[in-house]
C-alpha cells in the first residue's frame, strides 16, 4: 500500500475547516471527530434557548392602536364640541361636548405631568432618593407625602410622576404615601379651603392628610418586608450613598439648557406617562358616552350619594 494514500484521509480528517452556519441554515449534522471534540454549534436566531439580547431577526416595537384610538377619537371629538352648539337632544352633540368640557378640566393635570416625569428622568436617581430619604422608615415617608402635599397636580398628572418617582427608587411605601397625599391636597385646594372651612379646619384637614399617608406607607413597606409584596427592583440601581450637597452640586454643573434638550424633556416625558395618558382619555371617552346615553335620573339613582353608589363608583 501507498504510504501517501494512506496519510490522506488521516489528514484530511483533521485538515478540514468547517463553514460557518448562516442564519437560516439547516442545522449541520452532528459527526464526532476524530481529533478532538466537536465544538458546539452557535445558537440561531430563531433558538428558542437562545439568550435574550441582540439578535438577526428583532422585531419591532408593537404600535399601541388603543392609545391611538383614543387619541384619535378625542382629537375629533374635542374640536366639534368647540365649533358646534351643544345640541343635548342629540348623543352626539352631548358626547362631543362633554368631551370638550372634561378635556378642558383635566389637560393641564396631564400637560404638568408630563413636564415633571421628562425631568426626574434626567435627574440622577441617587439625587431623587437622596431628597426623598433612600433608607425608608418614618423620614422618608414623611418627605414623600410632604411632596405630595405641596405638588399641585390632579389625580391624572400625580399617577405619572408616582410611577417616575417608583423607576428612580423610591420604596413601594413613599410611592403610595405620595400618591395619597397629592390629589386632596395642593396649594390651589389649600387657597380654596381657606375660604370655605377656615384656616383651623384647613390646617387641620392637610395635617391628618399627612398622618393617614404616613401610616399608608408604614402599611405597605410591612406588606414588603414580609413578602406580600415585592420589594422595587429599581433599588438595585442605586449608587453608594452620597451628601445631598454633592450631588446637587455635581447635577447643576452639568445642567445645559437648549431647545432640543426640552423637546428631549417633553418626549422621554410623553413616553414615560404613556400608561397614564391612555388610560385618562379612555376614560374621557368613557365619561362622555355615560352622558351622552344614560339619563341623568339613572345615573343619580345608581351612582347618588347612598353606599350602592358609593360601592358602583
């Protein structure tokens, strides 16, 4: 035998470089060789064990068509019950005007709301928990309901600066405590109270507001601790505790204002109250087909001041 013809398939055994898999590519057959051990072949696009990061075939982002909708409808609605007479034998002319006298109430709540969550996205979250008190406890509930109390914003406007305030490290208990704090109690309502009840009773009213959103948070920082609830993952994110002197100090050195910077504001802002803006117009369309379809004596009888309509509200 030929030496020579011999050696060739021992070479040719361990002389062969393998192709690369494309990304489609059937999956190449699984032979052992016989100088070493078959390397393991490099996950596809498609591999459902495949982790999750980049990947060759991304899809896009799902288009929201519910806020769309929403949008859609309100953007018609509104401008007809500002150009035509409200015609209250007509359920349209009663829904379009209801739309544009509840949007007219409750867009500046939304507008604020948005301003303020664009900007404690550009806030360092180590400044946000160092104002609110990132340890907890008594202290920082105490600062969180004092925001709250002093931040003049609707219930609709509150609910997106509570769900910032929670992605920057805020505990579950400050969230709540903030949240409770606000929508009864604001500077504009404050100035009102003064008028109708007096200023004892307004103090009065704003101190036990306080006390009932401290206890609020005492309640669900309990309900954390022993698991009913989880803990914020977004805790996780926080740096070495630092003075509250330095980090306002190293903030306002690296604030810059520019006109794309606050068109950046209002973008992040419209993006992180979109949960908030959604569900607010879907329930401005919600409100204007109540009136614009049940009648007032159905809807006093079921939603009037008695427990049922407590409870149905």
């Amino acid at each position: 035998m030929n030496m020579s013809q011999a050696a060739k398939p021992e070479a040719a055994c361990c002389a062969h470089a393998a192709a690369a898999p494309a990304c489609h590519e059937p999956a190449a057959v699984k032979q052992a060789s016989c100088c070493a051990a078959p390397a393991a072949a490099p996950p596809g696009c498609h591999d459902e064990q495949a982790a999750a990061g980049d990947s060759c075939c991304e899809t896009p982002a799902r288009r929201d068509y519910f806020l769309w909708i929403c949008i859609l409808v309100v953007a018609v609605a509104y401008p007809a019950g500002a150009m035509f007479r409200h015609d209250h034998d007509s359920a349209l002319g009663i829904f379009t005007g209801g739309i544009f006298e509840l949007f007219n109430q409750m867009w500046w709540g939304i507008a604020i709301g948005v301003i303020f969550v664009g900007i404690l996205g550009r806030v360092p979250r180590e400044l946000v928990m160092g104002m609110l008190g990132r340890d907890g406890g008594i202290t920082g509930l105490f600062r969180a309901t004092l925001a709250g109390v002093f931040l003049d914003l609707c219930s609709h406007g509150i609910l997106a600066v509570g769900m910032k305030l929670y992605e920057r490290g805020a505990s579950v208990g400050q969230v709540m405590a903030f949240l409770l704090a606000s929508p009864w109690n604001s500077f504009s309502l404050t100035l009102i109270l003064f008028g109708l009840i007096g200023v004892s009773w307004t103090l009065l009213f704003i101190l036990l507001s306080l006390i009932i959103g401290i206890i609020t948070g005492l309640v669900f920082d309990a309900l954390v601790r022993r698991g009913q609830l989880p803990r914020n993952p977004w805790q996780d994110e926080l740096g070495e505790p630092q003075p509250l002197s330095v980090l306002w100090r190293e903030f306002r050195q690296s604030i810059r204002f520019s006109v794309g910077g606050s068109a950046g504001i209002l973008r992040e802002g419209f993006a992180g109250a979109r949960v908030v803006i959604r569900w607010s117009l879907f329930g401005l369309i919600l409100a204007g087909l109540i009136r614009a379809f049940m009648p007032e004596e159905a809807f006093a009888t079921w939603f009037g001041a008695t427990m049922g309509g407590l409870w149905l509200t």
